[in-house]
C-alpha cells in the first residue's frame, strides 16, 4: 500500500512532473494506492468552482479513498505532536501530523514532496516512497 499525499497530488494536477509524481503514475499500475478522507478534503478546498471540484473529486476517486482520522488515530497524532516538540519540533500542519500517523501506524509508506513530514521520517520512523 501507498498513501500519496496531498502535495504529490496537487503537482499531478499542475501538470509539475516532480519524482514523486512519476512515481505514483508508476506505482499507479502495480500498487493500491490510498488517498485519504483529509487528502480529498484538502484538494476539493483548492478548487475554482463546482465543476473544477467535481472534476477532481471524479479523478480521485480512481483511487481507494480512506478514512485517516479516528480516536486512536488523534490520539497517538497527539502523542507524535508531543514527541517532536520535546525536541524543538513543531509540525506547523494538523494534516499533515494526522498523514504521517495514519501511515505509521498502518505500515504504510507515503508518498510526499513536503518536507513537514522531514522530521516524521528522521524522529518517529516514517517511511517514505
């Protein structure tokens, strides 16, 4: 399994060929790839009007899309937050926390280009694709 962040997928959009993009469209023929309920809200946020969002969400929807948050979920998110912090960390996005967790704590990779999750990766073990 593969979680694609918000990021990648806004680069997909805007048509920016980054690494992690070329590497979704070629997960995207061997590996389920998930998109998650925060990462769904989050692009429709960015969209123009209805049309554009009703677009995006049809192309979305190409992938499994999951539900991220539960109360465990927020729980050990929080617990992460703290983690980091008690280093001189502060992760600046609740999203992005909640995607990193999420991912931890299924054993999944992400697949990102925001470098917030950085500290995720380096301090509480989040692979990264």
């Amino acid at each position: 399994m593969l979680v694609v962040d918000t990021s990648v997928l806004i680069n997909n959009i805007r048509m920016v060929r980054t690494t992690s993009v070329l590497r979704m469209l070629d997960a995207s023929l061997a590996t389920e790839i998930l998109v998650g309920d925060v990462v769904l809200l989050e692009i429709l946020q960015g969209a123009r009007d209805e049309s554009h969002a009703a677009r995006l969400e049809a192309e979305l929807r190409h992938f499994r899309i999951v539900p991220m948050l539960d109360p465990r979920i927020a729980i050990e998110a929080a617990a992460n937050f703290r983690r980091l912090r008690g280093i001189g960390i502060t992760v600046r996005k609740t999203m992005d926390l909640i995607i990193g967790t999420y991912c931890l704590m299924h054993g999944y990779a992400l697949l990102h280009d925001d470098r917030d999750f950085d500290p995720m990766q380096r301090h509480l073990g989040l692979r990264v694709a």
